[in-house]
C-alpha cells in the first residue's frame, strides 16, 4: 500500500482523484490540500511516500514549491498532475525534483502505474510528455513581440498600471497579456515568471 497526498485547488478534481485511486487500488489518500500552507504541514505531519501536486494554484506556483515541501518530508516523491504542456514547464518541474509529469488526461491504469514507478524508486514521463520533450528538445515557448516586452518591463519590476501607462495600453490589456504570459511559461507569479524568462533567455 502506497500514501499519497493530493495537493489540489479544485476540490471537485482532487476528491474524483481520491475515488479513482481508492476504488482501483490498496493505495491510501492520507490527505487533501489546496494552499501551500496546509501541504506543507500535513506533509511535515503524514510524510507520505507520494504527493500529487499540481502546477498553478491561486497562492503559489506548485514547482517551485517542491524544494520547499521536500524540506518537510525529503523520502517523499513528487508526481506533477496538470494541464500545462509546454516543454519548459515539464523541464522545470524535473530540475525541481518531480519525479514525475502526467497530464490530468491519463487513464486511471496510467495514473497508478506512475505512483508504483515513483514510489519503486523511479521516474514516470506521460507518452505526451515525453513526446513533447523529444520533439521540442531546444524549443523556447513562443511569446509575441509585445509579450516579450510585458515581460521584459516586468523584471525591471514596473506594476501592471506603470507598463500600461508607459505602453499607453488599458491595465486590462497588460493583465490579460501577464496572464497569457504565466500560461505558457507554466507560473503562477511574478518572481517565478521573470526568474524562468532569464533562465530560458527570453529576456
């Protein structure tokens, strides 16, 4: 019997996780989270054998959270569960230490075969990740012109409202690029979206 911890913002998905892997395994869901805060304490209290984490969440972005919860509970292995599938997120996740990147539209046997690799001592790419990751070895996220520039005016540290006004575009606008911005760099914050545009040199 494998532990695992789901760490999930939408509570819909994380209770049909824990119905999945409950009813077609011996595994055991020893908790639920939703915020960084409460993972982090139930990680330190449950040190389960897996976490399944996903990439975005409201107060935090899940990959650069993984060093932090691997302080907590070190022997324990972390399974990205996500949308995201650009090549530079999936590469992210495994400099941070995830040992594994499955997409939230794997069938439940590849689901628990993932959890059994892991917690084996292994690692586990979906095939569409590893497909990603073969064909787009060198590939950069594709941000237009004016995306490159949001962001370079964003690691100078301007605000949203100081890079509309000195790009005389609505606050909307600026946000709505920040936005598209974060989806294909796969992060959920401003520190963690310009550290990743310097480390994959779009800025």
């Amino acid at each position: 019997m494998i532990s695992l911890m789901i760490v999930e913002d939408h509570r819909i998905v994380a209770e049909g996780l824990e119905k999945l892997i409950v009813e077609n395994s011996d595994n055991q869901i020893v908790a639920i989270c939703s915020t960084l805060k409460d993972a982090s304490a139930r990680l330190a209290e449950l040190k389960p054998q897996i976490v399944l984490l996903d990439v975005a969440f409201p107060d935090f972005d899940g990959i650069d959270a993984i060093p932090e919860l691997q302080t907590q509970s070190p022997q324990t292995h972390f399974i990205m569960l996500t949308m995201f599938a650009d090549v530079s997120v999936i590469q992210r996740a495994m400099r941070a230490g995830a040992k594994g990147y499955l997409f939230k539209n794997v069938s439940t046997d590849e689901l628990l075969r993932a959890i059994n690799h892991v917690a084996a001592g292994g690692s586990y790419l979906c095939e569409e990740a590893r497909q990603i990751l073969a064909q787009t070895v060198d590939a950069k996220p594709m941000l237009t012109l004016r995306e490159r520039e949001v962001l370079r005016l964003m690691s100078e540290g301007l605000t949203m409202k100081a890079i509309a006004d000195k790009l005389c575009l609505s606050f909307e606008t600026v946000h709505s690029y920040t936005k598209n911005i974060r989806q294909k760099l796969g992060c959920n914050n401003s520190t963690s979206l310009v550290r990743t545009a310097i480390e994959q040199h779009l800025i």
